[in-house]
C-alpha cells in the first residue's frame, strides 16, 4: 500500500497506515488503545510540545473519531491551537473543536475568547476560520453572543469579498438557531444593498440571508425589491461570457437567479412602473431563452436552464397580473407534458395547476386537456398521475365538467390505492359544484360508491342525501337509481345507507311499479341487513319503521323482522333499544301519531357544502375547491375526506330524540347556527377534524365558547405527553391541544414506509403569523429514521386549519422521538417543542402463524438479550376487549387459541426497516387476582424488544 500523505505530518501518516493495514477489528482496536495511551502520555508528561507536535496529535484523535471510536481528552490542547499564528495548527483547532465540542462543554468560554481575538485580526484567513466555527456550532450561546458583531463584518467597507460571504452564510446559520436575533435599523438598508455588491460570491450569499430575513419582517426589507430585479436583470441579460467565474454550463449564475426570484415572490409586483416593467423583462427573457436550441447536450445545461425557468413561471403566478407572461408561461408548460424526463412532466403539471387558477391563464390550460387525460392513463410513475389529476380539478369549470368527471370516474377503477381518496372529494365537489342536472350529479355520487364505496367519506354521502331531500325534480330518479343499485350482487355498506334513507323518504314515488312494490324495496334492503355494521343495521330500522307509514300492507312483515331474536335481544344496545321503541310505536300509536312522528323530512336549510366548506377550513386560500394563488396551492390535497367535522352519533341517536336532533342526520351541524358567538364558531370548526370521534369527548374544550382566547395563558388541554401515549396504539388522534393551537395526526404506514398528516389548527380569532413548525433528528436517530417534510404557509387565518406531511422512512430500528418545533407569533413570539408521534411498531406488519409454529420461533429466540420482559400493576382496567383493540392497534396480529391459557393474549409481527427485518413475538398474561400483567417480547433484535416492551408498558 503506498505511504499516505499528512500534509507533512509523518506520524499521522504512518498511523493511518497502520490502521489500514490492520487486518481485523480486534487488531484495529488494539493499534488505537495504543496509540491513545502514546498520546495521553505525551499530553500529560511532556511540557515541551511544540505547535506542530500538538497539532499532530489533536489530528490523530480527530480521526480516531471519524472511525467511531470516542475521545475523552486533548480538548484542551484543541483549545490552545486556536492562539497559534500558524494556519495549519489553527486550523487543526477549530476543527477538532467544530467536530468534537458540543454548546455546552466547559471549555466553550475559553473558546469564545480566542474567536473573538480571531474575529478582531486582521489576518482574513484567521477571520475565515472564527466564522466557520461559529456557524458550525450554531449554539444559542454563539448567536447571543456574536450576534452584533457579524453584521458590523458583513457591511464594513474593509472586509474583503471572501469574509464577507462567510459572515452572510454564519449570519444565517445564527438566524436560524435564534430567530430573535434578526438585524434591524442601521443594518437593514446596509444588508439590502450588498445586492448591489461587484463580487458576484458576496451577492449570492447576500441573497440567502436577506431571503430568510424577509420572511420575518418583510415590510422592513421591502427595499429589496427594486435591487433584486437590477440585479436579476443584469443576470439574466449577460452572455455566459461575462459572468465567467459564475457561468455553469453556459448558464450564467443560476443558482443566484434562482435565488432572486424565490426572493421576489414574497412581494407583490412592483408599483414602480419603471421596475415593473424591468422585471417583466426578465420574465419574457427568461421564457424567450426556453425556446432556444441548448448550448449542450449534457443534463446539467438543461437542469441549469429549467430551475430557472420554472422559478420564472412560479413568480409570473405569483404575480397574476400580466395575462400575456401567463398565456406564455402555460405554452410553455404545455411542451413539457410529453417530455421524456418524468420530473419535467411532474413539475409541468404541479405548476399548471396553479395556471389554471387565474383569470387570465385558464382558458389556456383547458387547451391541454387531452394530453392531460392521457397522462393519466399512460403514465407509469404514480406521483405524475396524482398531479394530472390535480390539473384535471383545477382547469375543470362548466364547459368540460362532465368529461372531466366522467374520465376521472372512468379511471377511479384502475387508480392506485394511494390516490383514490383524494380522488373521490375531487370528483364529489366538481360533480357538486357545477351540475347543471341533478340527476347527473346522483348518478355520479352513486357511481363514486359503486366504484370506490370504501373511500367515500361519510360527508359525501350526507351531502347527496341533503340534496336529494332538498329537491323535487330529483327524488323520484333517485330513488329508482338507488333501488336498481341495491340490486347488484355485490353492493357497499355505503350504497346500503344512501338507499335506505331516500327509500324510505321517497320509496313510495316508485311504489306503483310492480317491480319496484313495497314488499320488494322491504326485502330488496332487508337482504343486506346482516351483511351491514351495526350503525347501518340502526340506520335501516328506522327506513323499516318509516315504511310502517308509508305502506301499511307490509306492517306485519315489518314486525315479524322487528320480533326477530337478533334485534330485539340484539348485544348491541343501540340496536335493542331502536328495535323495542320502534316495535312499540307501530303497535300502539295510531295512523294519525305514526304519520306525525314518521313524516318525510321537511327540506334542509339552504347552505354552503359541507365537504367545500371542510375543504376551505382545512386549506386557507381554498375557494370552491379551487386555489386562488400559487403560494397557497403548495400542498396536495391528500386525506381530506376523513377530516370532516361531522356529528357521527346522531346517526345512532335514539328515536325519542327530539325533532332537532333527527333533522341532523346528515351532520349538517358543522356549520354554527346564526346566534353562535364567533369564537364558538372558530372552535367548533376544529372540533374532531381527525376522525377519532371515540378520544374526543362531546364537551371537549375545543368546543367551548373560547373567549378568552388571546391572552397569554395557553392552557394546555391535551398535552404532548399525553397526546403521544395515545397515539402510540391509534394512527389518528390529537398530539397537542391548548387555548389557542390545536395539532392532529393523521398517518398511515406500509413496510417501512409512512405518510404522516400534521393539522394544525388556530383556534383564536385572530392570524398566526411566521408560522414555521420544524422537525429534527438526533445525530443517532437521522441515521435510522429518514424524514421527508413538505412546508407549510406562514400564516394561518382565525379559525382556519393547514395540513403539513411528513413521508417517513424507517432505515433502522430507534428508540427516541425526533422534535416537532412549532414556532409563530401570535400576541408575541409562541414557541411549542413538542416530540413527533413516530414509533418502531408503526412499521410493524401483521403476521399469521399457528400454534406449533408459534411455539417453535417462542423457543429459537432463547438468547436472554433477546427477550424483554415487565411485571407491573394496571393502570387502566383489565377488559379483554380494550387491550385487543391496543394490541391491534400497536400493529400486532392477535393470535386465537394458541395459548393454553384463554386469558393470555399472544401477538405476531414483522418490524420492517431498510436494512432487515425483525420478527417479534409477544405473550400479556392478566393476573386477575393481584390486578397485574406480565408483558413478555422477544425478537431476533435486542434493541427491538427493548423498545417495544417500552411503549407497550405504558398502553396497559
């Protein structure tokens, strides 16, 4: 092996050979004990080392870091290369420092005194180096304390262009871990004019700090505006050229106008005209230059010239105003849709979503329809599909409605499982909101259940119901509709429940037809009724008593289904109770009472639509189920159908209810009455937004008059502890819940992969403004857990709920929560470090195996670090059917009648990660006497069995 070169350090050198020559771990190991005693010893013993020797030792301990080995000495000799006037030892230094120390070591004083000598230099090297140390620890205590002094550096007409670009970039970096230190007055317009700086290095850094700046207090950088277009036009209008330091791959500073017009958007356009127009310039540059013939052939040219362009397009939306730079933008878009490269076509259709938007570019979109349509019938990769859809919603209005709706209903079919939720509400709100015929708009609902009834959101379904009840023309269609429904062989539960309430609200508009009789639609729905969960089975008792008004010659039938042993004495108490009261009411009251108590439903108060209504509040900026601008359409509209404020119960409610309650059937109490105070309105809208109607009681305090929302006190209702310890055995629920911000969960996992929905939701009457939740990872847990996070809006209006998700994978086992950081302003800074509710089991896949087998994998897994066990007390009841549902709800498959013992509960699954895969085995033994568990886990993982056992102590 040939001698490796220290930058002249021969014993580094030698000692790296060494260890690369080792031909084991063991004997890797013992050349690093020994070394480290050699250097110990020389760090203790010898008070005549020199610079260079030190300097030689400390990059020896650094890099028997690097290998992973841990190093508990020669900090202080680290420290004392910093006063060194030599480059390379002070190098050597900060390093050591950089890699090894964290904030809040002891020698961090002494550290900020050497910077401070370093920083004060005149030496720029030296300058160069205290700053790459200070952005590289980051600490709160670095930002407090230099935090003045950088923008002095910065702004100084001494500091020369190299400093300058690295004060910018520490700037930053001390930014963002103490947001509070933003610069202000004197040092506004000075940071603003460094865009005008000659070194190309010093604007590009510039431009990074000043981006993060505004989004903080934009209105005092507002001055920036008219300098970034100078220089973007300056830019934009060189030949490759004049910018050659700066020119990648003929692309003149791309990176720089990408910058620049990410930095404009936080604007609106220019009132100036003379810079309005400058900057239009550019645009039309921009898109003049996308037509050309490329300069090269190699990917990185094209890649160049297309941030760009796509940049361009998005600040041209963003400004909506210039109908000839929309038109173009959308042309130009159009000839990516049938490009090779899958990310073009992905980002062709993302943007012209937000094209179809505008006033001025819709018509321009709706041109590409067909190569759209296509799109989603040809195209292989999902994520392309979904955005074709997107586009399909978004250039939809009443001329293409139909064909719009029929290609996605067409398509529903085939469509990837992934998508197909977010393509029902589509498809419900365009068939809403532009249906000329309502028939139509029956015929598409009933399809969208007949085709996809498992991803149809109760709300669809009321929706339809409410309509239908609502108008005359249409209720004899749909009633024959739903009867020629229900007679499919196979039809869904929810087919059931749409048929059951029109036929008995209207079954008797097709009553005459003999194929359609009373005793036919009776035994048509009586057919499903075992098929049917027990809130259907309720719904349909009261469709069978309501035919006892309707049509009194199949009374009898009625109460012979109504004695039947399996209502009456039904488990279910709901049901028993609705079978005797119903029994009772046809046997007792008259035909005058029954036809009062059984009358058809009057008509429901005109109103907005439900589901557009819940799509607005969960996605501020969302206007019929359009977006208005291109900032706010950033996010898909993924899972919004089981989001929905709807009161679920009364579809169960007794009958001796009163007439208020069984007119809300359809859950149409989500919009306030008119008499309800504002702040009762803001919060009942956050009410229950995440589907766990059974973990939120019906005097949660979110619906609590909140008035006195605003002040400081932000009493917590569900605390983050609190939050997790549920959500550890439910994929849905709330994390976190105060007198002001309410944050649900919504998330789903295949093999080790997750999507996670973050809702956060303001409860107060006013906006959350700088809204920026963050998520971060340990060092050990970035390496077992990859987190993809899409942001989300800066504010949040009174009232209104935005959705952030999270895509999650799991590389390898871990045992510790990454941090949620949700930081805004509202009646001054708030700031929320909460834990993110993901755990190893939410990757745990369920496994069937049998008895034997069970048994036989129980003894292979043996080893005792393989198994964890607990003894401990209950701490919440000892039901049988409540630890089933948590031990389902962990994600382990229940295993019947393979314990000997009937009350032990054993469970199978697979953790699935990346790297492997962990087979874990679980037996809960009750012991009803002594009111205790016994949880025993094994795996073919320690690590694995430890956590898992952790998490599940808490559950019971």
């Amino acid at each position: 092996m040939p001698a490796v070169r220290g930058d002249g350090m021969r014993g580094l050198a030698v000692f790296i050979s060494d260890i690369r020559n080792c031909k084991s771990k063991e004997a890797e190991i013992k050349r690093i004990n020994k070394e480290l005693a050699n250097i110990r010893n020389k760090f203790k013993g010898d008070k005549t080392l020199d610079g260079y020797q030190k300097k030689k030792y400390v990059c020896k301990l650094l890099f028997i870091f690097l290998l992973g080995h841990d190093i508990d000495f020669g900090h202080m000799e680290a420290v004392n290369l910093l006063s060194s006037n030599k480059y390379s030892e002070k190098q050597i230094g900060y390093l050591f420092i950089s890699v090894l120390m964290n904030a809040n070591n002891d020698l961090m004083k002494l550290i900020i005194q050497s910077i401070k000598n370093d920083l004060s230099s005149r030496n720029p090297i030296h300058v160069n180096l205290a700053l790459q140390c200070i952005a590289n620890i980051g600490s709160r205590e670095m930002a407090e304390t230099f935090g003045n002094e950088i923008p002095k550096l910065l702004v100084s007409g001494e500091t020369i262009d190299v400093v300058k670009q690295s004060a910018a970039l520490c700037l930053l970096r001390l930014y963002r871990a103490l947001p509070d230190l933003t610069p202000s007055g004197e040092w506004t317009s000075r940071i603003i004019h460094l865009l005008n700086d000659q070194h190309m290095g010093v604007v590009t850094a510039a431009v990074s700090v000043i981006n993060s700046l505004v989004n903080r207090s934009p209105d005092e950088y507002k001055g920036c505006v008219s300098l970034a277009v100078s220089r973007l036009s300056r830019i934009v209008t060189a030949s490759y050229t004049d910018l050659q330091d700066y020119t990648y791959y003929f692309v003149p500073a791309p990176w720089l106008s990408v910058k620049l017009l990410r930095l404009l958007q936080n604007y609106p356009p220019p009132d100036d005209p003379g810079v309005r127009g400058r900057l239009n310039e550019c645009l039309e540059t921009i898109l003049n230059k996308a037509q050309e013939p490329p300069k090269s052939k190699k990917v990185q040219h094209s890649n160049a010239k297309n941030a760009i362009l796509f940049e361009a397009i998005s600040l041209i939306i963003h400004m909506d105003s210039e109908p000839n730079l929309l038109v173009r933008a959308c042309n130009q878009l159009g000839q990516f849709l049938q490009h090779r490269e899958t990310n073009l076509r992905y980002l062709a259709l993302e943007s012209m979503c937000l094209l179809a938007t505008s006033e001025f570019s819709h018509d321009a979109v709706k041109k590409h329809q067909d190569t759209v349509i296509n799109a989603l019938k040809t195209e292989r990769d999902v994520s392309v599909r979904q955005r074709a859809v997107d586009l399909l919603y978004a250039m939809c209005d009443k001329s293409n409605s139909e064909e719009i709706v029929s290609e996605m209903l067409a398509y529903l079919e085939t469509a990837d499982y992934s998508i197909r939720e977010e393509m029902v509400l589509k498809v419900a709100i365009l068939a809403e909101k532009y249906a000329s015929d309502y028939t139509w708009y029956v015929d598409v609902i009933l399809n969208l259940i007949r085709i996809a009834g498992d991803y149809v959101s109760e709300e669809v379904w009321y929706r339809v119901i409410q309509i239908v009840i609502n108008r005359e023309d249409v209720q004899g269609y749909a009633a024959k509709t739903v009867f020629e429904a229900l007679q499919a062989p196979a039809c869904h539960e929810n087919m059931v429940k749409v048929s059951g309430y029109i036929l008995g609200e209207f079954g008797n508009l097709i009553a005459g037809d003999s194929r359609s009789s009373p005793l036919i639609q009776f035994q048509l729905l009586h057919s499903k009724y075992h098929l049917c969960s027990a809130m259907t089975r309720a719904l349909l008792l009261t469709t069978y008593v309501k035919f006892i008004n309707l049509f009194p010659e199949i009374k009898g039938d009625i109460q012979t289904v109504l004695k039947n042993d399996s209502n009456i004495r039904s488990a279910d108490a709901e049901l028993q109770q609705r079978t005797v009261e119903y029994l009772q009411l046809s046997q007792i009251a008259t035909t005058d009472v029954l036809a009062t108590v059984l009358e058809e439903m009057p008509p429901f108060p005109e109103r907005e639509s439900s589901i557009l209504a819940s799509l607005k509040k969960k996605k501020p900026g969302m206007t019929s189920g359009v977006a208005t601008t291109g900032k706010e359409y950033k996010g898909t509209m993924n899972n919004n159908t089981n989001n929905n404020n709807i009161a679920l119960n009364d579809l169960t409610a007794p009958l001796n209810n009163n007439s208020n309650a069984s007119a809300d059937l359809l859950g149409l109490n989500s919009s306030p009455p008119v008499t309800a105070t504002s702040n009762q309105s803001n919060a009942s809208l956050l009410a229950d937004v995440f589907g766990d109607v059974s973990g939120i009681s019906s005097n949660s305090p979110s619906t609590i008059n909140n008035n006195n929302i605003g002040g400081t006190s932000n009493a917590v209702v569900v605390s983050n502890d609190e939050g997790i310890k549920k959500l550890v055995s439910k994929h849905n629920g709330i994390l976190f819940e105060n007198d002001i911000l309410q944050i649900g969960v919504k998330s789903e996992f295949r093999q080790n992969l997750g999507r996670i929905s973050l809702f956060y939701g303001n409860k107060t009457n006013s906006q959350f403004q700088l809204f920026l939740p963050s998520i971060s990872c340990s060092e050990q847990l970035s390496k077992s857990l990859g987190l993809q996070v899409k942001p989300v809006e800066p504010v949040i209006d009174a009232g209104a709920q935005v959705q952030q998700q999270i895509n999650v994978e799991c590389i390898s086992d871990f045992d510790d929560f990454p941090t949620l950081l949700v930081q805004f302003n509202h009646n001054g800074p708030q700031r929320f470090p909460l834990k993110f509710p993901i755990t190893i089991n939410k990757f745990l896949e369920q496994t069937q195996m049998d008895s034997e087998t069970f048994f036989s994998r129980w003894k292979n897994l043996n080893n005792p670090s393989q198994e964890a066990q607990k003894i401990f007390k209950n701490k919440f009841g000892m039901d049988s059917e409540v630890n089933k549902t948590k031990l389902l709800g962990f994600g382990f498959q229940l295993l019947e009648n393979v314990d000997p013992n009937p009350e032990n509960f054993v469970c199978s699954g697979i953790v699935h990660s990346k790297a492997v895969q962990v087979g874990v085995l679980l037996r809960l033994e009750p012991n009803m006497q002594a009111l205790m568990y016994r949880l025993t886990i094994r795996s073919s993982k320690d690590t694995v069995s430890q956590r898992m056992c952790e998490l599940l102590f808490d559950q019971f």
